[in-house]
C-alpha cells in the first residue's frame, strides 16, 4: 500500500488540527458556552461545513476506509440518536462513521459528520466510556469549533484545507496511515491556535459529560478513559503510539473531568446489552492478523471462570473469517438458543449456517429473525443478500423493491439489485442500480462513468436509454453541487483511467 510521506502528514496537520477530538491541554481554563453563529459564519456557513463533511466521507468510503458493517453502524448511529436528544442537534444533524482502523480515535468532520475508529470502540471497557468520546466529539460539531477556530485564525482557507486532506485521501495510503493524519493534533500550529483549542477541548469535555449524563450514562467514564490514556502514556515512554502524541491527557484535564462529573447527581447506568457484542465485532472486523486473533479469542477464553459470551461471539467471528464455518456455528448456536432476544448472536448464526452451505437452516433463520426483529435493517439485508446469493433474483427484487427502508437507506441494497439483475442479463437494470449505489455514496464520478459507459456500450431498449439520461444528468448536477465543476470534470476523468 502507499502510505501519506512525511510532508504530507504535515499539511494535513497544519490545515485540519481545527478538526481534530481530544488535543493538547496544559492548563485548566474556566469559561462559559459562547453564543454560536456570527462572526464564524464570516468564515465557514453551516452550508460550507456541511459540504465539506461530505466531501471528506465520499473519499473515505471511495478508499476503503470506512467499515460499512450495518450492524455496526446502526449500533454507533443509535447510540448517537440517543445522545443527540440531549444537545442542541436533533439526530439527522448527525451521521456516525466506522473507521477500519485499530488506532485508538475519533475525530469530527464539519457538518456533523464524526469518524469513530474501530480501535477506540475495543478500547474502551463499557458504553459509557466509548459515550463520552462521541458526546465529547458532538460537542465540538454543536459548537462550530471548526469555523470559530478558523474565525480565530483570520479566516484560514477552508476549501484549500479541504483540498490537501482529500488530495492525501484520494493518493491511497493505508487505513491506520490516513486516519492518523486526519487526527494528528495542533502541535505545529500556532500558540494562538493551540490555546484557542485547548479551550474548545474543555467546552466539549465538559458539554459531553452533561450530554453522557443526561442519556443516562455514567459521568464518570470521561475521566476514567483518560485515566486509561495516561496509563499508556507512562508505558510506553518515548515510543509513543501517535495517538498518544497527539492526543495527551494531563491530570489537569483529568481532575476537570472528575470535577464536571461529580455535578451529576448518581443514577442508574442504562446501558446496551449488545455493546459488549460490537466490541467484539469492531475487533474482527478491523483486524489485519486473523490468525494471531484467533489465538488472542483461544487464550482470553481459556482464562475466564465461566460463561464468556461476549468472547465466544468474537471466537465465532473469526472462525468464520477463516472459512471454517461448521466450528462457528457449534458455537453459535448456543449462545442463539441462550440468547435469543440479542439479535447480533441470530445474524452471526445465520451468516455461519449461509456462508457453511446450510441455505434451509439459514433462511428459516432469517425468516424467523425478521418476525421477531421487525425494525431491524441488518436483519432484512441478510435476507435479501440470502436471495441473491442462492440465485432467487426475482424474489430478492420483490423483496427489496417493496422495503423502502432498504431502498433507501443502504447503498448496498442497490448492489444487491445490481447483482441480481446483472445474473438475469437485464444490463440496463444493472447498470441503473450500480450507478444509483455508487450515488449513495457521494461518488459521483464514478455515477457519472457508470451510466456513460452503459449509455456507449450497452444493447438497451428506449426505457433503459431514457431513464439513465436522465439519471446522468442529475448526476452530473449532484457532482457539481458537491465538489464544483472542474473539481467534479478533474474527478470523472481521473476515475476513468482505471
């Protein structure tokens, strides 16, 4: 893979430290929520930051970098939903976003658009601790501290720090590499900057407490994470991880944290029974060793006295990572039959018993699954991804084409109908479907050269022809709208050279 250099890393720290979670603290600073909007509007609108988001989590997808796993992404997105009720930002405002990373971060884009590294969720020991990240991360969107930092810095320009972050996006680089450059801290900016961030890293600090608290998590997991953070800083001395670097934690912040808790009167901690579960899977699937992870889930199993669901779930996982399906369902199926209203347990079953060649055991699975789980997306998809895989192509149209939930929502139902119609030789239904996924997704270059590419090459009747004309147009409007005309025409030619 190609990795971002050393003077690129330094660009991107220089043009997005303003965006950046968890920063440089030194001193303890007192200071009350500030008014938000003008003068920050003189320099980045909320149209402005929103657009930027956009851009940034289309070249994160376009790379590979985001981990479009839909039962984890529901779990973050939900999570989020239910903190969301307790700031200014009702949950659309929001959108939560797996990076395949093992690094431990988090990071907020403009728009409320916020990066949560697969290493951070296994890193933290409960739903708390991983809610006063993304509280904390909520804040800085909830505040504009991207706009008011760059009003704090005469107007730094942000279409040109838009432009360095995704030109290193869009050069390639490995997942661990990126993402620690989008979160590489204030260091070598200016003392003005430094200082005018230390005082958004308290306000979100504080603000994600109460945001935590009021959600019914515990306050005091802020403060207990950092003290995890510490720690690792101590072992690790000089050779510190990047995180670590550009990420300190002092007992300055640590003392705030534990003061702003003890604010909050203690309640019950209410927290998710599947938390447990998708850190688990966050690990899995961010994993580059399956090997070495099958031994770590081997050894941390044979040390615990007792039941280790939550273990043998993550065991299962890479079992069937490794093909060997038959050993994952004797795992499964237990904990499916002793847990039977934790849906991640019924889908993992169900993937095992596909993946194994059970078709009839996995599809009355699902069908049940369905039946028990009405609301769950991830469960339909399962289904529908059943249909096509074992050649039931009219029915997985009939299927998906009738939940406009599917339909809508996840770009990868699109791909399923672009599948299923591309087995049926319906090359026009294909291509529309292909292209309306890559749409989805804010990749409109690659929208744009999929529909001229079936509109050149394609036998099409005068339905097909029609419809992906029109659809080419709106997806050249949409480029536009998104990047800008000679950003959007510099995107589709690069895109078809490969």
């Amino acid at each position: 893979m190609v990795t971002i250099g050393p003077t690129t890393r330094r660009l991107l720290t220089a043009a997005f430290g303003c965006m950046l979670s968890m920063s440089t603290l030194a001193a303890s600073i007192d200071y009350q929520v500030p008014t938000i909007g003008q003068p920050a509007d003189t320099y980045m609108s909320p149209a402005e930051e929103d657009k930027l988001g956009r851009q940034v989590v289309s070249q994160l997808l376009a790379h590979g970098l985001i981990l479009e796993d839909v039962e984890l992404n529901q779990f973050l997105n939900q999570l989020g939903a239910r903190l969301s009720t307790h700031t200014s930002r009702d949950a659309s405002g929001f959108n939560f976003y797996l990076i395949d990373s093992d690094q431990i971060n988090a990071f907020a884009l403009p728009g409320g658009y916020i990066g949560v590294n697969a290493g951070l969720i296994t890193e933290t020991d409960n739903e708390s601790e991983l809610a006063g990240v993304m509280g904390h991360e909520m804040a800085h969107v909830t505040q504009r501290h991207i706009a008011r930092s760059i009003e704090a810095t005469s107007g730094m320009g942000w279409a040109t720090a838009a432009a360095v972050l995704v030109a290193a996006i869009a050069g390639g680089g490995d997942p661990d590499a990126i993402s620690a450059a989008v979160a590489a801290g204030v260091t070598n900016l200016g003392q003005q900057q430094t200082n005018y961030t230390r005082a958004h890293e308290f306000e979100a600090d504080r603000l994600g407490i109460r945001t935590m608290a009021d959600s019914g998590f515990d306050p005091d997991a802020m403060a207990s994470f950092f003290k995890k953070l510490q720690k690792r800083s101590n072992l690790y001395g000089n050779q510190l991880p990047e995180i670590l670097l550009s990420h300190p934690v002092s007992n300055t912040r640590m003392a705030e944290a534990e003061s702003r808790a003890r604010d909050y009167v203690k309640s019950a901690v209410r927290e998710d029974a599947d938390y447990p579960l998708m850190k688990e899977r966050a690990r899995v699937l961010a994993t580059r060793q399956l090997s070495t992870l099958s031994r770590f889930y081997q050894q941390r199993r044979s040390s615990v006295n007792g039941p280790a669901p939550a273990l043998d779930y993550g065991y299962a996982l890479v079992l069937g990572r490794l093909g060997q399906y038959d050993d994952a369902i004797e795992l499964l199926k237990p904990l499916a039959d002793t847990y039977p209203t934790q849906l991640p347990y019924q889908l993992a079953l169900a993937h095992a018993y596909s993946q194994g060649g059970h078709t009839a055991d996995a599809r009355d699975l699902l069908v049940s699954i369905r039946r028990q789980f009405p609301d769950s997306i991830a469960a339909r998809l399962s289904y529908a991804e059943l249909l096509v895989n074992t050649g039931q192509h009219a029915e997985a149209r009939r299927f998906v084409m009738s939940d406009s939930a599917l339909l809508n929502r996840l770009p990868q139902a699109q791909e399923l109908l672009a599948q299923a119609a591309g087995n049926e030789n319906n090359l026009g239904e294909a291509y529309y479907r292909q292209a309306r996924y890559y749409q989805m997704r804010g990749a409109y270059p690659q929208a744009i050269n999929q529909l001229r590419t079936a509109l050149q090459t394609a036998n099409l009747n005068a339905f097909d022809k029609s419809r992906l004309r029109a659809m080419l147009t709106q997806a050249v409007q949409a480029c536009h709208a998104a990047w800008s005309e000679r950003e959007c025409r510099d995107q589709v030619e690069e895109d078809s050279r490969f």
